[in-house]
C-alpha cells in the first residue's frame, strides 16, 4: 500500500508541469515567457509580446507611484499574467492563494473607452487593488507567511471602498472613468429620481441592476470627494487603519477613527455635490418598465412608410422589433428570438437582415458575429471569433458582412480603415456603396471617419471644439446613419464631454457632411434630458429638420421631431420616445481633415491606410528593456501558496459515504498557477477523537466551459492502513446556443478499507475491509432563461438523462449490495400570473422510484437596502408555496428503469409521501469585507409545512424559523 501511495505521488508530480499549463491560456500555441522586472513577474505568450513590453515599461514607476499616493512602502513582488484568450476587456487582482494579477489583452468596449493606453491604465487599476490591500500593520505582515490574505481590511473592505480607491486613482489625469459621464451619470440619476441610495445600499451586495455597477460608481466618486476635501494623507491613514486593525463597527468604526466623524454625515454632504440640471420627463415608453436596453437601430421601410426600431433588452434576454406607422402608432412589439449576450445590433441596407455582436461563453468569454434574417426568422452565426462590431455592407453592389476583428489590443478586420495601429474603431456602418463611417478612437480623441473599401476620405475631429474661452473634447458612442444621398450624408450619435464627469449627462447629437466639399456641420444638444441618453436615433423621415434654420429662434418657432432612444435611469435602461426641438441644439463648426489618395496629391502615407490590416504589422513602441527573460517555470509559483500551521483536514467516511469524522491537528497548503484556474492543495492532520491520522491531496480548475476537482485521501491508524477514498467530478459545456446549452458530467466517489467502530455509536458496525462507489453521470440540456425584468420570470426546460451505479461490498458480506438504473429529470420554468417551476425525477436515488414538486412565487417584493448596525444586506422579502412528494420502493441489482410502470401500479399508501409548505423568507447578504457580493447569500423565514401523507418519522404539521445557504 505505502508503494502505491508514493508511486501515486510521483505520478502527480511528474504530470505537473502538463497540468499548471492551460486555462486563460490554453489557447496560446506559443511558449510563455517571463520577464522580471524590479517588482514583478510578466508572464505572457509571444502573441501578447507588445502588451508586455507596454506594463514593463510603466509597472516599476506605477508601483513606486500608487504606494507614494498612499504613503506607504513598495514591499512585494507580484506576477502579472497576460492573456489573449479573453476577448471581453477585464482584469483582476487576487489575494488568495497569493498575491497576483491578471490582465485580458484585448480592445475596449465603449463602457471601458475612456483610457488612453488601455492595458497600462487597466494594470494601474488592478496595481492599485495589489496596493492598498497589501497595507498592513506589523502582526499581519508578520501572518504574511501563512498568505497574502492576511489582512484585517478583507473583513471589513467591500466593493465600495476596493473599487473606489481603484477608479478614483485611474482618474487622476485626463482619462478614467470619473472623467467620463456615460460612466458618472448614474449617480446623478438617483439624485434627479430622488432614489440616492445609502452608501450601506451600494456595497456590491446587490445582486440585480445597478448591483456591482454602483460599487464602482458610487464608491469611486466618495473616495475622490474624500480624497479632494480632507486630503491624500488622510485617505491614506484610512486605509492602513483597515489594514492594521479590525473595528467591531467594521469599517464604521475604520472610518470614524480615521476621519473623526460618522460616514452617514460625510455621505450627506457628498450627495449635494450630485446636483444637476434635468428637464422634465415627458417621454412614451416602448420597452418594459424595468428593461435594460443595451443596443438599438432603426430601419425607415420607405414602401410602407413605416419605421422599424430593433433593440435587444438584456433582462427579458430578447431581440425584439418594434414597428411605428407614420402617424406615429406603434403597430406592435414583438419578440424575434431569445438570446444572450448582444451589445450591437445593425440593419442591413435592405432592412431585410439585422446583423448581431455577441459575447458568448466557449472557453472563456469571445465576440462573436451573427446574422438574423428578418424575413426567414432564420439566425445564423458567421466566422469564427474575435470579431465584434458587425455591420452589412454594400461593397461593388454585393452586400457582405463586415467587422472588427480582435488582434489583442489592435484592431484590424475589414469593418474600418485604419491609418494608425492604436486607432480602435466603433460603430462602422455603411452609408451607400463603397462609402461607410465609424467613430474612431485614437488616445483620449474621437472622430468620425469617412472612408471607401481602401481609404481614407475625411476626419471630423470632436477632441477641440470651441465652447466660447475653451475647448471641449467629446466622447462619441452609437453611430447611425439617417440618410445618404448625393448632396450630403446625415449621422446621429451619443456624446459627452470628457472631464464632465458628474457634471452633465450624456445627450444626444448629429453630424451633416457635405458630399462635395466634404465640410460638416455638428448638431449637439445644449441641455440635459430627463436621463442621460444612452443611445439616440431621431425619426427617419424627419431628416431635414435642420435644413435652413434660425438657431436663435423662439422655443415656439421650433420643429420638433421625435427621437427613439436608451435612457440611463437609475436601476433600469428602458426605451423612450421622446419630442425633442431643433431649438434644444447647438449649431457647431466641426475641424475636418481630408486625404486625397489619387494622383501626385497622394499623401506619403497613403501605404498606412490598408483595405484590411492583416497587410500590417504591429508598430513597437516599447522594447524591452535590460530586464531579464525566462522561460515559464510553473514550480516558482506553485510554491507560494496559503499555507496553515496546525489545520489539516482530511475526512474519515463510512461505507455509505456519510462523513464519521475528520483530523484536525496537522497542516494544510493551497496554491494554484499565476492565473488562477488550476488550485492544488494537500492536507495531513491527525484525529484526536479516534487516534487516525492522514493526508489529503486535491486538484480543482477548470474555466467556462470545464469544470473539474479530482482528490485523494489515506487514513492510518495504530493498527497500519485504514481507509483511502477518492472523489471526481467534472462537467463539459459540449454545445452553447442563444440561450441553451448542452453538457456532459460526472459524480464518483470511492472508498476501500474500513470504516470506524471505536465508539459506542459505532458497535456492530462491519469493522472488516470493504469496498465501495457511488458513480452518476450524466446529460444535461437546458434552455432556461430570463423572459421579463422580474427576479424571478426565466421560462424554459432542462432535461437531464443519468446513469447511477452504487456498490458495497466488505469481507463480512454474505452478498453484495449493487445498483445500476437510468433516470431522468426534468424541470420547467415559466410565469402564468406567477412564476412556476416544476420539477420531476425518475429513479432520484435506490430508494424512490419517482419525486417532484412544484414551487410558486406568491409575492416578491424587492428591497436592496444595507440594514445599520447588523452589516446585512436586504435583497428582497419572499413568499412561496411549494408541492414536494416522492414514492419509495425496493430496489433490484439491476435497470429498474425497465418496469417503471409495474413499480408504480404496485406502489402502496404508505410508500407516497408528501408536503405543502408555505415560507416567507428574507434573502440576505452580509454586507461587509469580501463576502458583500451576490455570491455570498442566505435566506433567513419562517414556513408551515402540511403533510398530508407523513412518514413514519414525520410529524403531520411543522412549523418554525427556517435557515439557508448559498456561496
């Protein structure tokens, strides 16, 4: 046994270095490599080489930088991993099992377009976390060596403050997220709705919209209305008290010490600096109440005169098609198809055709391009993925659909023209044959382009538009043609003023271009709207509402013209129609600059602008420097870990896997690789109780299609070889759809030995060696989603086919005990009045040959408020009812499945049995330190249970306060 032990350990460790590789960078075929610079470790493959040498030029100066912010000392060294495989811009900072940062080298989202060198103010970001978490007093910096985590500042630290000290400190210069009003408007927004939350209800507890978004946003302005009235030094004693000590109060108490008064009176006053100007708010809706739109165009149908506005509402996951007469009543808003994941949605020219941008989940998180033909019904994925930005266009009077394609942090692809590498196009879309349009983005500078298949036409440059003494730099979203002919083209488009931050709200504006001289004319709305908008399309068949007009006219002289737009409310993003007047925008002059490519006006860099940049190849602007380089030795990372002196777990089993006991006293040590999706952790400990002693090694990882956790455990006693048992599980995403998904998986445990029977509980236990497993596998499909805003309304199936084999056998057996059956479960979701979930399994365990249930949701009503004093987060307040009864049998060795009927017409009375319970619960999260997430959650209410067929051990009616769990 001791050879099989140690050979298996040899094993383990000679696969390793197979197993550390992959995860966020399974998709690389290069080698990583690894350059050490003062304070840190860049691991990246050759695909990400020009990404790296960006965070190796700035990250030894960030760091020295932030801890001088902060007034403290730059005292550890951190990896930084850097990964191509992600294709939705993010990065992360983790403590446990050690300190380590991951960056995602992809392009921006317009949400995240406001840095002007993305993945070097995204690793200054994820710096600043590594930072202030890693202030600590003497005692935690001397734990230090058990982990990274030590840190009374975890227990206490929320989203809220975590996040505010990160965005507050990205926007120190011209660019970050609180000099952008897309991003601050928010907060405003509950100001002008009246709904300012407390600063205990913006946590990151919060588990529906705003939830997490507010963390960032509100924690983010407080941190900088601190930072700005009481001081850098101030806000820096706060953060090392919260990481020297640990208040009763949590980070009350923190805040109190530090800044000599409650945070309640501070967030009083910074509310007043939240005031701004809004109009009135007299706009139709479109979309559901509480719908959070986040894509939108339009298509004017001039044979039917009808206007047809598409949008895609995240929480009813649906494209749907609203269809708007010329007298303006709607026709009717329907539903095209349910999917997920769309944040772009552009019609063909022909109207015929929507193409469609989606991230979805494979491995990781990629973009993708889809197609959805409006008169077949059909959908259609295209290509493969790194492509996002998808438009039709007209190309020689061929109609193809175009993109952005991915390159890390470039773009190339056929959807723009390009004259430089960091330019990153947004909103392309085509205007006629051979002539399209994009917003670009080049730095903290936003244009509109024009330009053919091959070049580059003109630049309409929004970065230094005169404002009276200054100058104002705008941000542009959403861009959308309105008309094209052979005079001119009209564009309309969202913008806001960078460094405007809490200042105004994003509005909406025009562009018109001369199509002979190519001079424009900009169009830009002078006022706050009743919300910021978001997105905005004016009715088509309005195009002209600015031809020849006095801007200086009276109100009452005015044209109005109706505008469809996405407005920012507070916890909501639904669609409007609202009458705007050509009188509430500004005439400007916009700066254009215009390329001539033909004959000797040719410009010298006329090579530069490509029909597509594959034909180009990246511009370093960095090299490396004397930093050293290796190769990628997963040993040195592996050996840091969360190591704990004293604590090992190893479990003790009996023969029907119920767990008997565990050791106690030992020690445990957990580490993973520097990206986090592959953990490997060991135990050995001894058992005061029974006098055993084991070890216990574990693996787990996975991504988000695989998930996997495979582990080992030996028991001794004095008496030698007492148990082992090991466990596997694992599931595999075989298929992904727009809102379904198709997967494999498996559950098995195994034990060989003996089972404890040296208590009084345990005599005339079988003490002799046994044998025994428990092994299902399974199929799953499921297609559940959300149909509507409410918590609650998903609709759709999950069918989930399984195997289950049971054995137990020990020397002292007369006869084995064996178990092999198929069974099913099935499960429907949908809302009637209330939402409904069914659910029923055949052959659940070996003792039921049928259960099931049904649970209805009575009553939600959501609250998402933090209760003082308690650190609690209330989600919502709940009654449900719930039908749950299933039919006991005996069971064969073998495929009982084959004669369900006849079990179920011998079933007897006294095999059914069954419950109504009736339960009002509070769902609830902690509201302080890490665990104030949507992840951590427990429900905490009282039920009545009715069971009209009881069994033996039950009691007819129950009642009492009831307690649950979820993490």
């Amino acid at each position: 046994m001791f050879r099989k032990f140690f050979l298996g350990i040899f094993f383990v460790f000679f696969l390793f270095p197979l197993y550390s590789l992959g995860g966020v960078l399974a998709d690389s075929s290069s080698p990583l490599h690894v350059v050490r610079t003062e304070f840190f470790d860049i691991i990246f493959p050759e695909e990400c080489r020009q990404s790296a040498q960006k965070i190796e030029a700035v990250c030894d100066d960030y760091y020295l930088e932030i801890t001088k912010l902060l007034e403290t000392e730059p005292y550890q060294r951190f990896p930084v991993t850097i990964t191509r495989s992600v294709e939705s811009l993010n990065a992360y900072y983790a403590a446990v099992p050690y300190n380590r940062i991951v960056l995602y080298d992809t392009l921006p989202e317009e949400s995240l377009d406001m840095y002007e060198n993305t993945i070097q103010q995204v690793f200054y970001h994820e710096l600043t976390h590594a930072v202030t978490y890693n202030m600590k007093g003497s005692v935690a910096k001397a734990l230090s060596f058990i982990s990274d985590m030590m840190n009374p500042a975890w227990l206490s630290i929320t989203t809220f403050w975590a996040e505010g000290a990160t965005v507050s400190f990205e926007s120190k210069g011209k660019g970050g997220r609180l000099n952008d009003p897309f991003f601050t408007q928010l907060a405003n927004q509950s100001v002008i709705e009246n709904r300012f939350p407390s600063w205990r209800d913006v946590t990151g507890a919060r588990d529906t919209y705003p939830g997490g978004t507010d963390a960032y946003l509100f924690g983010s302005m407080f941190a900088s209305y601190l930072q700005d009235k009481y001081g850098m030094s101030k806000y820096a004693d706060f953060w090392e008290r919260a990481g020297s000590s640990l208040s009763l109060s949590f980070i009350a108490g923190v805040f109190k010490k530090t800044y000599g008064f409650n945070i309640t009176d501070a967030w009083k006053d910074f509310e007043k600096t939240l005031e701004i100007e809004s109009a009135e708010k007299r706009a139709d809706l479109l979309s559901k109440k509480m719908s959070r739109v986040t894509a939108l165009d339009a298509f004017f149908d001039r044979e039917q005169g009808n206007l047809k506005i598409a949008y895609f509402d995240t929480e009813s996951s649906s494209l749907r098609l609203v269809t708007i007469y010329e007298n303006g009543k709607i026709k009717n808003n329907r539903k095209l198809l349910a999917i997920k994941g769309v944040n772009r949605i552009s019609f063909s020219p022909d109207g015929k055709k929507i193409a469609l941008s989606r991230d979805v989940l494979k491995k990781n998180t990629k973009c993708i391009i889809a197609e959805y033909d409006l008169v077949k019904g059909r959908y259609k994925e295209i290509g493969t993925n790194g492509r996002r930005d998808g438009y039709f266009r007209l190309r020689d009077g061929k109609e193809e659909l175009a993109s952005v394609r991915i390159e890390g942090g470039l773009a190339g692809g056929n959807a723009a023209v390009l004259l430089k590498n960091d330019e990153i196009p947004f909103s392309p879309l085509a205007l006629s044959d051979n002539l399209y349009a994009a917003i670009i983005k080049d730095g903290l500078s936003w244009k509109i382009r024009l330009f053919d298949g091959k070049n580059v036409l003109s630049d309409y440059d929004f970065s230094a538009l005169l404002d009276g003494q200054r100058t104002k730099n705008l941000i542009l979203h959403n861009l959308h043609l309105l008309s094209c002919d052979e005079r001119s083209v009209f564009l309309s488009f969202s913008w806001a003023e960078l460094g405007m931050g809490a200042k105004m709200l994003s509005r909406s504006g025009f562009i018109k271009i001369d199509r002979t001289s190519l001079q424009a004319t900009g169009f830009l709305q002078k006022e706050n709207a009743f919300a910021g908008l978001i997105d905005s399309i004016p009715d088509f068949r309005e195009v002209n509402f600015f031809e020849g007009l006095d801007f200086d006219s009276a109100d009452e002289e005015s044209p109005s013209f109706p505008v469809y737009l996405i407005a920012a409310e507070y916890d909501k993003k639904p669609l409007y129609r609202l009458e705007m007047k050509t009188c509430d925008f500004e005439k400007v002059l916009l700066p254009v600059k215009l390329y001539d490519f033909s004959g000797a006006n040719a410009l010298a860099d006329k090579n530069r602008a490509s029909e597509n940049l594959e034909k180009e190849q990246p511009l370093n602007e960095f090299e490396m420097t004397a930093a050293p380089e290796i190769s990628y030795n997963p040993f040195s990372y592996y050996k840091r870990g969360i190591f704990f002196p004293g604590l090992g777990l190893v479990p003790i089993y009996n023969h029907d896997f119920k767990q008997d006991s565990s050791t106690l006293l030992g020690l445990t040590f957990v580490s993973t690789n520097p990206w986090g999706d592959k953990q490997i952790s060991f135990s050995g400990g001894y058992d005061f109780t029974y006098g055993k002693y084991g070890s216990q090694i574990a693996f787990t990882g996975g991504n988000d299609s695989f998930n996997y956790s495979l582990y080992g455990a030996f028991v001794f006693d004095k008496d030698d070889f007492m148990q082992t048992s090991e466990s596997l599980q694992f599931a595999k995403v075989l298929w992904r759809g727009k809102v379904s998904d198709f997967s494999v998986g498996m559950n098995g445990l195994y034990l060989y030995g003996r089972q404890i029977c040296d208590d009084d509980l345990e005599k005339g236990r079988d003490d002799s060696i046994g044998k025994s497993y428990d092994l299902m596998t399974f199929l799953q499909f499921s297609n559940i989603h959300k149909i509507s805003p409410a918590f609650y309304d998903y609709a759709g199936i999950v069918l989930k086919p399984f195997l289950l084999n049971t054995y137990r056998d020990t020397e002292k057996r007369f006869v084995e005990d064996k178990y092999l059956n198929a069974g099913l479960t099935a499960q429907v979701k949908f809302p009637l009045i209330i939402p409904f979930t069914f659910t029923a399994t055949l052959f659940p365990t070996d003792t039921y040959v049928a259960s099931g249930s049904v649970r209805a949701i009575l009553f939600d009503l959501e609250i998402h408020r933090g209760i003082p004093a308690l650190s609690l987060f209330v989600q919502r307040f709940l009654i449900s009812a719930t039908y749950a009864g299933k039919i006991s049998y005996i069971h064969d060795e073998f495929w009982d499945c084959k004669r369900t009927k006849e079990i179920l017409e011998n079933a007897k009375k006294e095999d059914y049995s069954d419950s109504i319970k009736i339960a009002a619960d509070f769902l609830l999260s902690p509201n302080t330190g890490f665990v104030a997430n949507s992840d951590f959650q427990f429900s905490l209410g009282y039920a009545l249970i009715y069971r009209p067929n009881p069994r033996l051990t039950e009691k007819r009616v129950a009642y009492g306060i009831t307690a649950s769990m979820t993490y």
